[in-house]
C-alpha cells in the first residue's frame, strides 16, 4: 500500500509540476519568447505541451508574427502526430491568433458539433480585426454547426475533408 501511494504522490507532483512549467512559458512568453518556447517544449505531457506552445504563439502574435507562425505550426504538426484531440478545441483559439488558416483546418476536425462551433467562433473572433468578411463567413459556419444534431457531426466531418481528399485526388 505504501509504494503505490508513493507512486501517485510521485505522478501527482510530476503533473503539478509540469502545469507550473505550462504557466511559467505564457508568464515569460511576452518578454523572452525564446525562454518560453524551451519552457513549452520541455513539458512532457503532449496535451500540456501543445497548449503551452500554443499559448506562446498567441501570446507573441503581435509582436513576432514569424515566430507565432512557426510555433502554430509546430503545434499543428505534432497535434497530427499525437492526436491529442482532448486539446484540440483549446488549441484553436489560441492557433486563431498566429495562424488563422490553421486554426480554422484544426477545428473542423473537432468532432463535437457544439465544441466545433464554439471554436470557429473564437477564431471568426480572431479573423474580425484583420478580414471581417472571412470572419461573417466563419460567424455562419460556427452558427450552422452549433445548431446540428449531435449525429450529425460525422457527417459534417467528412463533408469537411471531402474537398481536400478530392484535390490530392489528381496527382499521380
């Protein structure tokens, strides 16, 4: 009973810490990125991990569009790697900030209906300041997706990669 009890103690202050780590690179994000990315990438917790680097990417948007864009990256690559789709619908809006493509790829690929929606609305959110015509346009794919039945959403889902599976379609 004791060594079971050390090992979740153990495990439990492995998480605490790796949280802090998390909550260390956004404080240290906007005044040493560089710092904050290592932080971020230091975590081993793949979920922790992602929206820690996602938060940096945010987090330097303004200031250092070059680098949110390659951290948003990174964040959609190893997203793919790992399907870490418990984040997934935290990871846009903060993805929305750096790379608003990116994060509208992402969140179509949220399976809950209601999570999609509110996450294309954080990102037509995003998308108001800079184009607010491709921000009405996700206004109203959130609005249609909030409002399906939770059946639906597979099939929301493969309407959604439908187009892309038909482009790679051409190439030999």
């Amino acid at each position: 009973m004791c060594g079971s009890w050390s090992a979740a103690s153990r495990v439990n202050a492995r998480l605490k810490s790796t949280a802090a780590l998390a909550q260390l690179s956004l404080a240290v994000a906007r005044t040493d990125p560089e710092r904050a990315t290592r932080l971020a990438e230091s975590i081993t917790d793949h979920g922790l991990k992602l929206l820690a680097l996602a938060n940096v990417a945010s987090a330097v948007a303004g200031s250092d569009p070059r680098r949110a864009a390659r951290l948003a990256h990174t964040v959609h690559w190893a997203w793919r790697k790992h399907q870490v789709s418990k984040v997934l619908p935290q990871l846009v809006p903060r993805i929305a900030r750096a790379d608003l493509d990116r994060a509208v790829s992402m969140a179509k690929k949220i399976i809950s209906s209601h999570e999609r929606g509110t996450a294309l609305t954080e990102v037509a959110a995003a998308a108001a300041p800079h184009d607010p015509q491709r921000a009405l346009h996700l206004a109203d794919l959130a609005e249609r997706t909030a409002s399906e039945r939770p059946g639906d959403s597979a099939a929301t889902v493969a309407q959604t990669l439908a187009p892309a599976r038909g482009r790679g379609s051409g190439r030999r």
